[in-house]
C-alpha cells in the first residue's frame, strides 16, 4: 500500500466512525506498523489539514466533529492520474486570461499537489507544468478582472446589468441594460451572449469592448436554451443568428489537406472531389468573420456561392492589392 491509498484508507476509516480508533486497530487495518501509521496521521493533518484529534481519555483517534467538513469535499477521490489531470486543467484555466477562478481554486490546487506527492508521482509540480504545458493564445484581449466578475455574478444570480459599450462597426459607445444569458469563450476572447433591452433583440456583446456600470436588482430577462441555440448557433461565428445563407468555398487539394481536419461550423457539408480538392458548404448570417477565414487561405480558395459573398472577398483582395505597388514596381 502506496502512502497516497495509506492515507486515503485513514480518513476513510475515520470518517466511518464516532467513536475514538484505537492505534492497533488502524496498523491492522492501514496493514503497517505504529510509527508508519502515526506519519500518516501527520500527513493528513499537516498537507491536509485534517481534524484527527487524539483522545487521552479514550485512547483513541478521532475526527474533530466540528471541522469534518473543512478539509475535503465528501466522497471526492482521485488516483494520482487523475489528480496530474485536474492540475493540467487548472493551469489552462489560469492561462486563459483572466483568471476569474483563481483565488478560489488555489486552495484546492495545493492540496492536490500535496496528495500528488504523497502518491509518489512526482515532485517540483509546479515547475514541470510550467515546462511541459503550454497555452498558446493567438490574439487575447485585454479584460479586466473586477469587470469580468461584475458580469459572472449578474449572470449567475440572474440580474440585469447596465453598462457602456462600444461597437468596432459603429465606432460609438451607447448606455444599455442587459440581461446576462451566456459566457462564450470563442478564439481565445470572451464574448457575453444577452438580450438588449435597448435593442429589444439577443446581441452577443465582446467583453473587452464593455465596461459594467453596475449589477442591477432588477431580474433579468431569461431566454430558453432552445432559443438561444437557434439564434447565436444558427449561423457562423460568434457574429452568428439564424442562418440567412449558405457558403460554397472550393479548397485547392493541398489546402484540403488542412481543411479536412477543420470544423468550421457544426452543419457544415463537406466533400472530396477527385482531384483532391475539397468543397465546403457552410450556413452564415454575418460574413465578417467568415471572409477573415476565407482570405488567410489566400489564392488556395474560392467562393463559389453566393454571388454577394463572391463579390465581397474579390473587392476585399482587390482593395489589398491596391494598397500595393503593381508587380513590374516591385520587380524594380
């Protein structure tokens, strides 16, 4: 028995009990010796902070009744993989920016570091993770913390919020009231899904674009999951309503080598053709962002359908290429 089951295997026969434990029934039943048995009694109060008392009296081990309740969450065991695990996810939730859960999982982290270690899978966690995982996030923005939680605790207690925001497309900052449907993390930023009540609409608000003047009493507006699937999923991106279009992209067969690995939307059609190219079907409402993903693949794709998004890339590259000096200048 590893010092990690050891240790569980204490607790567990503490829990179970009311009554004082006297030491020679924990060495036969943790199957080791009185001095091993009273350093598993010191790990579980000092890594874990684990109430054993001793009673004189009684001449016995117990749990504190009082504090039971302090040191684990009832029930909830890992092994030591699946502990390496629950730290892998930890670091990728402190990496994406901003960290809103912090300072309420460190305590938990450093108790599964602790239990880690007494499973023996190793030491210095800590300094592994930060060498062996990595998140890389392509275009982050910048959110500030006390703003995230504002919008957190409106979403979870159900409130409206009032705040400013300032649109890219408009470039103009308007007061709204909002009620908080949904978090969506899309493309390494957060996106606030919520109905308007200025706008009298569902409008997906970018988080860095807002700042929460205050948390409002007033019960916010709540909208069915059905419904906010068919509006905010219906089309593509996080530009997305109920699907207006359909998207016909053909992708040169060496850039179906990448495209065919991609979901670009889950009702998305997608076909090899014999020469290797692939053809791509894919419903939009907005195609803002759908054209950002069209242009980086460059000459190796083309719209087929429809006309108006044709239209659109072809004067989008045109405008590119006026922005450049034509080829014989540049030869020069």
């Amino acid at each position: 028995m590893d010092r990690f089951q050891r240790l569980y295997e204490l607790i567990h026969a503490l829990s179970n009990r009311r009554t004082p434990i006297a030491l020679r029934y924990l060495t036969e039943s943790l199957e080791c010796s009185e001095r091993t048995v009273k350093r598993a009694i010191e790990d579980a109060r000092n890594l874990l902070n684990t109430p054993i008392e001793y009673d004189r009296t009684r001449k016995g081990y117990l749990l504190c009744a009082d504090n039971t309740q302090s040191f684990e969450l009832p029930g909830l065991w890992f092994n030591s993989s699946e502990l390496c695990a629950l730290l892998v996810s930890d670091k990728l939730l402190r990496e994406i920016q901003p960290g809103v859960l912090t300072p309420f999982i460190a305590p938990l982290r450093n108790r599964i570091r602790n239990l880690i270690e007494l499973g023996q899978v190793g030491h210095n966690t800590d300094l592994e993770l930060a060498r062996r995982v990595r998140v890389l996030q392509s275009a982050p923005r910048n959110i500030e913390l006390e703003q995230f939680r504002k919008i957190s605790s409106g979403l979870i207690t159900r409130r409206k919020i009032r705040i400013f925001y300032h649109s890219r497309t408009g470039d103009e900052t308007t007061e709204r009231v909002i009620s908080p449907q949904r978090l969506i993390y899309y493309r390494d930023n957060w996106y606030l899904d919520a109905w308007c009540h200025l706008r009298r609409a569902l409008r997906s608000f970018s988080i860095d674009r807002l700042h929460v003047v205050e948390t409002m009493n007033d019960p916010a507006k709540d909208i069915d999951d059905s419904t906010l699937d068919r509006y905010f999923a219906g089309g593509y991106g996080i530009f997305a309503g109920q699907a207006k279009y359909q998207a016909v992209l053909l992708f040169s067969p060496s850039a179906s080598k990448w495209v065919a690995d991609e979901r670009w939307h889950p009702d998305q059609v997608s076909t090899v053709l014999p020469d290797g190219s692939t053809k791509l079907q894919i419903p939009y409402s907005d195609h803002r962002e759908l054209m950002r993903d069209i242009l980086k693949f460059g000459s190796e794709v083309e719209v087929l359908a429809p006309k108006q998004l044709r239209l659109i890339v072809v004067k989008q590259l045109q405008e590119t290429l006026d922005r450049y000096q034509s080829y014989s200048d540049i030869k020069k």
